[in-house]
C-alpha cells in the first residue's frame, strides 16, 4: 500500500543523479545553481556526451577504455562514480557497490558516497532486494542535501514496511514530520504505517487529511484518489460502511481507482442493508471494461443486489448474462495467451517502443496491436514482467552488437590483409630510394663543405662565396691583369692598367662587403642540412626497425583477431540461448498473469451458478411451501 516518494520518475533518474553527483557535485534538484563544471579530460568530456544522449552502453565502454588506457588523471573518481551509475542503469547492484566500496577505501568526498550509497539502495528496493538496500542505506551518513534526506527516511520507512515493520516505519516516518515540513508522499506513508501498526485513528486521521487536500496536477490528485481507497477499504474491513462511503465518494470517477471505489461503495451500501443504493455504483461499473477485475466482480454483485431486493428472475437473467460474459473474456484470455505465445507481445513492445540503450531509464510507452489490449495493463504493471523485459531487450541488444563485431573483426581481417600487402610491396621501394640517396655519402660530403667552409672563414677568401658571374668577372679580370703582366710596362697601357685596378678593386670591394653575410647564410644552410640529414637517418632508423618489428605487429593483430572472434563466437550462442530462455520466461510471466484471470473468471462463474442453483432452490421451496399451503 506504500508509495515512492516520486513515483515512476523516481526510477528514471537514479543513475543519472549518481552521475550528476560526480560530476556537478550536487544531486540534480540543484544541479542548475552549480557553476560550471569544467571537464579536464576530453575523453571523460566523450563518454558525458554519449551519457546526456542516453546512449548508456556506448558511454560505458569508452568509459572503461578511457580508463584501462588511463586517459582520465583529472576525473578519475568522478568517472568511477559515473561507471557506477551507469552499471546502476543496467540493474548490475553489486557490480556498482563493489565501485562505491572502493572509492570510500580511497577517501571520496563524503557527499559523493552518501549519494552513490543512497541512489544503490534505491535501486535495489526497487528490484526487490530488500536485505541488501538496507545495507547499502545503512552507509549513508549525514552529507545528503535536504531534498534527498526526506527520500532517504521515505526508503527507510518503505524497507521496514516491506518486512512488516510498521511500527518502526511509523517511527522513521515521524522522526521525518518532525524535523521539517513533510512532502504528501511521506504524509500518505506515514498514516498506512501507522493505521497498520495498529494506531488506526491517528494514521485515519492523516489520510482524511490527505483525501480532503486540494490537488494540482494528476499526480496529487492520483495520491488523494489512492488515501481515499485506503480510508474506503480500511472502514469497510473495520465493519464502518458508513465511514466507508464517505471516504469513497471523494475518490474521481474518471481516475484510475474509479473502478475499485465503485465496487468498495457498493459493498458499504450493502453492508448497511442498501441493496438499492449499491445498485447505483455496481450497475455503472458492470458497463466498463472487463478486463479490470473490479468490473468483472461487479457484474456478480448487480444479480446479487437484485436478488436481494426480491426480483429473482431478473437476477438469474443477470447471473445468466454474467457467466456469458465470463465465458467469452475466458475465450478473450485465451486468444490474448495465443498471441502472447506466438511472439506478438514481446515483438511489438519492442517495435513500438525503440531506446536500446538506455538501460533502467527505457520505459514502455506504446502498446503492441494485440487481439485484446486491456488484458496488457494488469500485465506491463506488473514489476517483474517489467525486470524481466528489460533483460530480454537488453539482450537482444547484447546479441546485434556482439553481431556487429564479429562482422567488424571480418573488416579488421580484411584490412590487415591489405596492409600486410601494401608493406610487402612498398618496402622494396622505399629501400631503393634509400639506397640512391646514398646517406653515407651525404653525410661525407657535409663534412667536406663544413672543412671547406671552416678554411674561407679561416683565410677570409671573399672568392669563396661568390655566384658564376661573380667567379667570370673575377676570371676575366685575372686574364686582364695576365695580360697586362705580359705587355709590360708599356706607357700606352697606362689607361688600360687604371681600368683594370678600378675594376679588380670594385669586385675585391663588393665581395669583401658581401663576406660575412654570405658566411652566415651557409652557416645557416649547412646546419639545416645536418638537421635534414639527421631526420633522414632517423627515418632510416624507423624503416629499419619497422622493416624488422611490422610483420611481428602484424601477426600480434591478426593473434588478437582470432582470439576476439573466438570469444564472441562463443558468446553469441551463448547469449542467443539465453534471449530465447529469457523469451520463454518473460512470456509466461505474461500468460501466468492471463491464467491468473481466467481462474478468477472460472471461480466467478462458479459463484454465479451457486448463486441461480440458490435462487432456483429459493423459488422451489417457495413454491413447495405454497402448495403445502394451498392444500
């Protein structure tokens, strides 16, 4: 009878908040007051990204990449914490505590552990792990904000109702609305734990309260609907019909509890002798839906009222059409059960509601054509049909990605192959270029333009550094002065020797000018050919070593090829076998749940011919009696 405290959106957030925690610092209510997270690690930056997308595996995995290559230094605890989270989203409770044990080993700020300990047993009471919840909530100390200590002790209280505690749930729950203002859900909480530990008229009293509160949105008005169902049946079991109507009247007759208060007023007004009145809400209720099991109830207790009033033929008439209409929805249940067999159900939840990655958050929004779709909700409400469906989609999800890779690994083959030819065939090459560059003869030639160029700067040899038509002038000026040497010392040459010294001088001057910054550029250019020449070595080096270590490479890759394709070969039947198991299981979840309401079909129409056999042998009698009268 309990509540969550935020209902079905409680579930979808457990490990994001755990995540958020980790990287925010704050649970995700306050999240938006927080100043900006600055994420240090872009591979950490990766897998949030793909986590915010909801694509919960692939976050995962380069999460764990990330970390075996160690890749995260400035995140380490965070990513672990947000591992954590997201091994919560796939229901893997222990896997993740054994993380938050090891984060407290190493000291993790206390708000961080409260919060991954306190998101872990919210999990695990919700897969029904009760023992263990109470332990993981047993290791929250006192660093949770205040939004998330109400949820704490609404967990605490709901783990002590789960092993029939109520008096101690009843004293958390109080401890609660002492300390602050308590939400609605801890307020509802509180009352059926203390009307179950036996103090009814304070926990009455704090339902009343409930039941009479104004509403704002659906899920306060569902709330109040549900304290006053819990008020209607309370009186009604406490012998009270008159209490119980009140209550039950409050409840809104187009909510989802609308059936069972139609069908609990009606019984309180038999209760007080009423058939007439409880015709009114019965009679209402018999024209809805069979598949809900309150509708069908309720097409016994009409007969059953009208009996009560003295009108026995239209009674059996009802009881008539009521066994009809329990034989055809048992006829429905069966076509429902064959579907569900043949595959449709599982078939079309997936068709109809894609996610597969999204672990514990996915949620199942549209339902599948089926031969009778209100059979589906007593059945997708059911808390281990949803566990279950859950598994089975993520194992189909497990089997198209192992699919995927062993496909990839067949590409990976096929580009190992062409890398080991395109090495083959490229190397013979690259070694034939080498060898005409010939870097040993480089090398000696550089050593002999460096004791070239060391003797002109040594001897300033201005000729040393001149271009072809500074070497031709020179040249011809030498023949002219050999010229001049030969003629003598002629006075007619006179004019021809000034000629001559102003040209020799003009070129001695230009080159001497020109000395030191021709000598620093071929400084500058013999140093960057020793760096050239020193790269070109080393590129030697690498082709060599890459000439001996490649193929060693290549045989470690195609070595891990076959010992990955070995490991998924042999997960794939394996997790094909058991998606077929899981199958099964989560289909006979389904059908056991149809069995379940075709039994109580059968048990009501038996109920229903008792009820004509008794008006029968009712109308007997009387009649018997009548004759013995008569006579």
């Amino acid at each position: 009878m309990q509540v969550w405290s935020s209902g079905p959106r409680s579930v979808r957030r457990l490990a994001g908040a755990v995540a958020l925690a980790a990287t925010l610092g704050t649970g995700p209510a306050a999240a938006t007051d927080q100043p900006r997270h600055v994420v240090k690690d872009p591979y950490y930056g990766d897998s949030l990204f793909y986590f915010f997308q909801s694509r919960y595996f692939t976050s995962v995995t380069d999460l764990m990449v990330a970390q075996h290559f160690n890749r995260l230094r400035h995140h380490a605890d965070e990513a672990e914490v947000l591992r954590g989270g997201l091994y919560l989203s796939y229901g893997l409770h222990r896997e993740a505590g054994e993380i938050f044990e090891k984060l407290i080993e190493k000291g993790t700020k206390p708000e961080i552990r409260d919060r991954a300990w306190f998101y872990l047993a919210k999990i695990r009471y919700q897969r029904g792990l009760f023992a263990e919840a109470e332990e993981a909530i047993g290791r929250v100390q006192n660093s949770l904000p205040p939004d998330l200590e109400e949820e704490r002790a609404l967990l605490q209280a709901n783990l002590l109702m789960a092993r029939t505690d109520y008096a101690g749930a009843a004293k958390v729950l109080k401890a609660l609305s002492d300390r602050a203002r308590p939400g609605v859900y801890a307020r509802y909480n509180l009352g059926v734990a203390l009307i179950k530990s036996g103090e009814v008229d304070p926990g009455t009293a704090l339902l009343d309260e409930i039941g009479r509160s104004p509403a704002d949105d659906e899920e306060a008005r569902s709330l109040r609907d549900k304290a006053n169902i819990a008020l209607g049946f309370t009186a009604l079991q406490s012998n009270s019909p008159e209490r119980a109507k009140t209550y039950l009247e409050r409840v809104r007759l187009s909510g989802v509890l609308s059936n069972k208060a139609l069908l609990g007023f009606g019984w309180a007004s038999a209760a007080l002798k009423q058939p007439k009145d409880a015709l009114v809400p019965w009679t209402e209720l018999a024209k809805r839906d069979t598949s809900d099991a309150a509708v069908l109830e309720a097409k016994l207790a009409v007969p059953f009222a009208f009996g009560e009033l003295g009108a026995l033929a239209q009674s059996v008439d009802l009881y008539n059409d009521a066994i009809a209409v329990f034989a055809r929805e048992s006829t429905s249940l069966d076509e429902s059960i064959a579907a569900i067999r043949a595959g449709k159900l599982l078939d079309g939840l997936i068709a109809r509601n894609p996610g597969e990655e999204m672990g514990w958050f996915w949620n199942i929004d549209q339902l599948p054509e089926m031969p009778h779709a209100g059979h589906l909700l007593p059945v997708l409400a059911q808390h281990d049909f949803q566990e279950a469906f859950k598994n089975y989609r993520d194992l189909l999800f497990l089997a198209r990605n192992l699919q995927q890779w062993k496909d990839n690994l067949g590409v990976y083959g096929d580009m190992l192959s062409n890398r080991r030819l395109a090495f083959a065939g490229r190397l013979p090459q690259v070694r034939a270029k080498e060898s005409v560059i010939g870097l040993g003869q480089l090398a000696q030639r550089r050593d002999e333009l460096a004791s070239e160029l060391t003797w002109a700067e040594a001897h300033s040899n201005v000729y040393a550094f001149a271009d072809a038509k500074e070497l031709e002038l020179g040249a011809r000026v030498a023949r002219v002065r050999a010229i001049l040497d030969q003629a003598g010392q002629e006075p007619e040459l006179d004019a021809a020797r000034e000629r001559y010294r102003r040209a020799a001088g003009a070129l001695t001057w230009q080159l001497t000018d020109e000395f030191p910054v021709r000598l620093w550029n071929a400084k500058k250019r013999l140093k960057e050919l020793e760096v050239e020449i020193d790269q070109a070595r080393e590129r030697d080096t690498a082709l060599a070593q890459a000439q001996r270590e490649e193929p060693a490479h290549f045989e470690q890759f195609a070595s891990r090829i076959i010992e990955l394709d070995g490991r998924i070969g042999a997960l794939i039947p394996r997790v094909a076998d058991l998606t077929y198991r899981q199958r099964n299981y989560v289909q006979e979840l389904a059908v056991a749940e149809l069995q379940h309401q075709k039994e109580r079909l059968t048990a009501y129409a038996t109920q229903a011919r008792f009820a004509v056999a008794r008006i029968y042998d009712r109308a007997k009698v009387e009649k018997e009696a009548g004759h013995a009268a008569g006579q």
